[in-house]
C-alpha cells in the first residue's frame, strides 16, 4: 500500500487540490443560494428570467 502512495503522489495531490477547489466552489454556490444572490452576477432588474429564478 506504501508504494501505491509513493507511486502514485503527484496524482493523489493534483486529486486533492481539485476536489477542495470543487467543495470551496460548490459551498460557494450554496452560501450565495441561501442569501438570495444572483448566480448570473448581473442583478434581476430587467432580467427577462427573473420569475423563474425567484418565483415573486
């Protein structure tokens, strides 16, 4: 099982790196949902799919 690890290294920490970019984005995402922002960072005000996003 060492040698795997010792091996396969660079592989196991460019994996790491990768997965705690995608959780920071994904936990991202989900603060900015629940505090009711935008994820097309251009505001609602004359969005012609804003009642689709927010359902008013």
């Amino acid at each position: 099982m060492l040698g795997f690890i010792t091996e396969n290294l660079t592989s196991i920490i460019v994996l790491l790196v990768v997965a705690v970019i995608l959780f920071a984005i994904i936990f991202k995402m989900v603060k900015d949902k629940k505090q009711g922002k935008s994820s097309c960072g251009c505001g609602c005000k004359g969005c012609p799919n804003s009642g689709n996003c927010h359902g008013h």
